[in-house]
C-alpha cells in the first residue's frame, strides 16, 4: 500500500562495479524480468541498460552499465565512457562488489571513480548465494570500507535475497517526483537491440577461447507477417549477423556441419519467441570484420 503521508519519489540509478559483479543478475531481479543478457564472462554487457522497478511508493529507473575496468582497446574505452557518461547523470549509484571474490584492484579503481560524483552510493555485496556467512561478513566491512556509502546491503539476486529491501531503500533516496515510464514498461531497449543481445547471449555460452570478445551482432532485417501456421498470430524473421574479428574464428562459430551456429541458433530462438509473444524464424550467418574492436568507423557501424 502506498503511504498517503509520503511522497511519491522516481530517479535514474546506476549500477556499477568490474566486471562480472553481478550488475545484469541483480538489474534482473529487481525487475523482475530480463531485460539484460548474462554470462559468466566479464564485458558481457556493452551498453547502458534501462530496466524499470515499479513500487508502491515510487519508480526507480536502473542504469546497469558495463564494467568499469582497464581497457585495452578503443571498445573498452569507449565501454568506460558509458558508464561515466552515465554517473555524471544519476541520483543515486549502486556499487556491487561479489562476495565470492575478495576486494580486488579492480574494486578501488572503481572507488576512485566515484569520488568524483556527487549522488549518495549504496554499497551492495552481490552473490552472497555463493559465498560463507563468514566470508560475506568479511566482505560487508571491506566493502563498506572502500567508499563513503549511504548503505550497505547484501543482497542474493538468484535467490531473491534482500532485493525488496534494497528497492525500497533507493526509492527512500530518490527525489520527489511523478513516474518516469508507465505502469506496464519494464524497460526503454529497443526490440533490435534486445534481439541482438539474445543471439550474442546465446554465442558466449557456446563458444570458447578468444571469440567472445571479438563477437558483435546486428540485426540486419526484421519482419513481421501473419502467422500461416497459426490463425491471428505473428510470424517475426529475423536475420542476424554474428561479426568476429579473425577469420579463424568464423569455423568456431560455426561448428563441425554447422553444430555450433544451429545451437546457437536454436536457444537464440526461444528467447526470441518469449520476448516478441510470436513464433520466430531466425536466420544466423558469420561474416569477418577485421579488429573492429579498434577500428571508430567499425564501432560506430556495431552501435557502440
């Protein structure tokens, strides 16, 4: 129930930490559907995220941005400039720190980071699925230690842990103000985009060794016609693009006879249907676009 007495408060908040601390998983949860991809692999995330949280008392708008890290190509600086792009334009940001890793270099760059900006931090220990009590412990007191924070929470985003709490906390930092999105909006990506992120998705769970990095994908055509198959039901085509960057990594996209681009394909698809409510047909091919990591002409093509 919405208290009369208080007033309804809305904002933008970043979530921010190095990579692979849980920013996606936790964006998820709080959600309370998926409106970003997640891999166990660092830099899975390439651009600022929007996922919208609905609670009685106000709208928390959450920013998750990629991992703040030491880049080592154009991309990667161009990823870190997203997220200060993004911090210099919130109310409030959230710093994830895992509990199942200790308090790292990466942990204090990103500290330094926010001594620059000006909106309260909230501090929250990711993961704490994964970690002893003993160890979260610990990691609450390094953690805390690290900034000057407004909060500090553990939190478990794949078992629901505290994430209540942590919503309703940040909609107590928000400043007062009207809903930002409608009711029914969990997120402002659009279908491109989230389409392209799926098949990315579905590539770094099936491939090794070096391609992850060097894999974009764009949508290069999207149509939708009615369904033959199904009366007053939408058939989506989709054509995707998987670009790498050597040409010896189109053969591991593509697998013995094609194994790998099938499967890839194939859960691409499932979350595809989920998420457009149609039946899918997805076509999928691998094109070469030579260190595109580091070429502005070839970033700027890719979207990023």
């Amino acid at each position: 129930m919405t208290d009369p007495d208080q007033p309804y408060r809305s904002g933008f908040v970043a979530l921010v930490g190095r990579p692979n601390a849980g920013k996606t998983t936790l964006t998820n949860a709080m959600v309370g559907e998926k409106v970003g991809i997640v891999s166990n692999r660092p830099q899975t995330t390439r651009h600022a995220i929007r996922g919208v949280v609905h609670r009685p008392g106000g709208q928390v708008v959450l920013v998750d941005t990629p991992g703040l890290h030491k880049p080592k190509s154009l991309l990667g600086r161009r990823l870190n400039d997203v997220v200060r792009d993004t911090l210099a334009d919130v109310d409030v940001v959230v710093f994830c720190v895992p509990a199942d890793q200790p308090v790292g270099t990466g942990d204090r760059f990103i500290a330094r980071q926010l001594q620059e900006v000006k909106a309260p931090v909230v501090v929250v220990v990711t993961k704490t699925d994964a970690a002893a009590k003993k160890h979260v412990a610990e990691q609450l007191i390094a953690a805390s230690q690290l900034v000057e924070a407004a909060e500090v929470v553990p939190v478990s985003a794949v078992k629901g842990d505290q994430v209540e709490l942590l919503e309703d906390l940040l909609v107590g930092l928000l400043p007062e103000g009207p809903p930002l999105y409608p009711e029914e909006q969990t997120t402002d990506e659009d279908t491109e985009r989230q389409l392209a992120e799926l098949v990315r998705e579905a590539a770094l769970e099936k491939v090794f060794q070096e391609v992850p990095h060097s894999l974009a994908v764009t949508i290069e055509e999207l149509n939708r016609r009615p369904d033959p198959k199904q009366t007053g039901r939408e058939l989506v085509e989709v054509h995707a693009l998987l670009h790498c960057e050597r040409p010896s990594q189109k053969p591991m996209l593509l697998g013995r006879g094609g194994s790998i681009i099938k499967a890839i394909g194939t859960e691409a698809r499932h979350g595809m249907e989920a998420l457009l409510g149609a039946r899918v047909h997805l076509e999928l091919h691998v094109t070469v676009l030579g260190e595109w990591q580091d070429d502005p002409k070839k970033l700027n093509r890719l979207g990023y």
